[in-house]
C-alpha cells in the first residue's frame, strides 16, 4: 500500500474500535455537566497520579506530556463556556479558545521542525522516523493554519439539556484543511500509530460536528483528543512497534511528500479565500463571521 504496510482484519476492526470508543465518549461528555467534571476534572487527576508514580521512561517524548496537558487545558476552558455565563459578562475570555488551538498547532509545529533538523532515519525513542523536506513544508502549513483562526468573538453556548460550545466560523473549509495538516504531522513525526491517532482521531471530531451536533468541531476536537492522548499516557505500548494493533506506515518519501504538499495547498487556498472575503467585504477576522453566507461554505455545510 502506498500509506501504509498491509493492514490485516484485526487492524482494520481496531480502526473501527478506536472511532467508536472516541466518538461514544465525546457524546457522554456533552450529556451533563457532571459528566464532563467527573471527566474532564476528576480523572485526569487520577490518571496524573498513575502517569507521575510510574516513572519517566515509559513516555519519552516532551511531546506526549506537553500534548495531553494541552488537550486537558482546552477541555477546561471550553467548560467555562459551555456551563456558565462567565464569557458573557467577560469577552476577553472567548481570546483563550483560538489561543489554546494555536498553542496545541504551534506545539505540532515546533515537533515538525525538530524532526525535520534532526534527520532522523532510524528509531528514535522506540519509533522508527524518516525526516526529511515534508517537515519543513507541513510545518509551513500549520503556522498557515494558525494565522486562519477566525470569528474569535462569534462563540457562543447552546442551551438546553446538552450544554455545547459552538463556534460557527470553524466551517468544514477550516476542517478538512486542519485535518489533512494534522494528518499529515501525525504520519511523519507520530508514524508508530498514525493510522489511529491520525485518521480516526480527527475522524472523530468531525463527524458529529457535521451530521447532529454542527458547529461543536472546536469542543469535539479537545475531548477525543484528550481521551486518545490519556489512553497512550497509560498503555504506551497497546499501539506501540511490536503489538498486534501497531500498524506501520510504508516509510515511502512519496507518501509523506504527497500529505504535505496536500496540506500546504489546502492551507493556502483557505488563507488566499479568507482574506477574499475579508477585503471584500470589509470584515473584521476575528469579530465578524468571516463565512456567514458564503456559498461555497453552505454547500459544503449541506454535506
């Protein structure tokens, strides 16, 4: 395959595992506030205690630390939002929710360049990685993809039995140019599981922010992102090299040639037709809807 090495049918039903397990504990986080405390408060308190007591060596990358704790941040930010009416007496709290998916872009960012200096062709802390030019480009993109963040001051709360943050501007354009990025990073600096933490990961999110909860993508995205991060901190080796489940990526330059160069595209056409529409009509990027009757916008939002 030209992605990957051959998947047998018990990788393939992991796949589907994986999805599911994301989505199933996304859709119990959004039932109640409670849920969410018990979730996003008590447990990763607990899970903290086990990660610490057991020791540095079984997680070596800053970057799994630094990535659960992010997702965690997020989580609780989005929180605030979504059970109280703090961001309603405060605006300048709603800065917090583009600032925290920048810093967890910048983070990826920062990796994509390490990876890319560091030339690696080999294994390095118990993955197998090649660098090369695909870093440079896919972290080009990702900054692109921080400099796109708009409608900052458009989210708001739903109300109801299932409390939700919804930020509209993050439409399926912003979406799938996110997600090939990510992809894209997870495939060359997170090759041991990326068919896992890179497809169904952001399948995840996306597919309930598309087909009953629109608009949640932001929320949706924090949560599974934190419940995978939570799942590698505690069983480092279920989808490491040498289990059943770890399925490996071809190690072919043209596959990481082709995702990065995917995600730079998609990342410019987004940037060049953002600010389009900014100049046109004289919007403001971080206060205005930038995407608000836009109709190739409402096409793809009718998928």
């Amino acid at each position: 395959m030209f992605f990957f090495e051959t998947l047998p049918w018990y990788n393939i039903i992991m796949w589907f595992v994986v999805l599911g397990i994301l989505i199933g504990l996304n859709e119990l986080s959004r039932t109640s506030e409670r849920v969410s405390i018990f979730m996003f408060m008590v447990l990763p308190i607990i899970l903290t205690i086990v990660w610490v007591t057991r020791g540095p060596n079984e997680i070596t990358s800053w970057f799994t630390w630094v990535k659960v704790y992010s997702a965690l941040a997020g989580c609780l930010i989005y929180m605030v939002v979504r059970f109280t009416d703090y961001h309603k007496k405060h605006r300048w709290y709603l800065i917090l929710i583009p600032s925290i998916l920048a810093i967890n872009i910048l983070e990826a960012v920062a990796r994509e360049f390490q990876v890319g200096i560091a030339g690696f062709n080999g294994m390095v802390d118990g993955m197998y990685y090649i660098s090369g030019g695909w870093n440079y480009l896919n972290a080009i993109a990702g900054i692109l993809n921080i400099l796109v963040i708009c409608g900052w001051f458009g989210i708001y709360s739903t109300s109801g039995k299932r409390r939700d943050m919804i930020w509209p501007d993050q439409n399926l354009l912003y979406i799938i140019a996110y997600g090939v990025w990510n992809i894209s990073y997870v495939y060359s600096c997170a090759p041991g599981n990326a068919l896992y933490s890179g497809l169904a990961l952001n399948l995840a999110p996306t597919i309930p922010a598309l087909l009953w909860s629109k608009g949640t993508w932001m929320q949706n995205r924090a949560h599974t992102l934190l419940f995978w991060m939570s799942w590698v901190m505690t069983f480092p080796y279920f989808f490491a090299t040498g289990s059943i489940f770890n399925v490996k990526v071809s190690y072919n330059p043209q596959a990481n040639w082709t995702l990065a160069i995917l995600s730079l595209s998609l990342n410019i056409i987004l940037g060049v037709w953002q600010f389009y529409r900014i100049a046109k009509y004289g919007l403001n990027p971080l206060k205005d809807q930038i995407w608000k009757d836009s109709k190739i916008s409402s096409k793809l939002e009718s998928i």
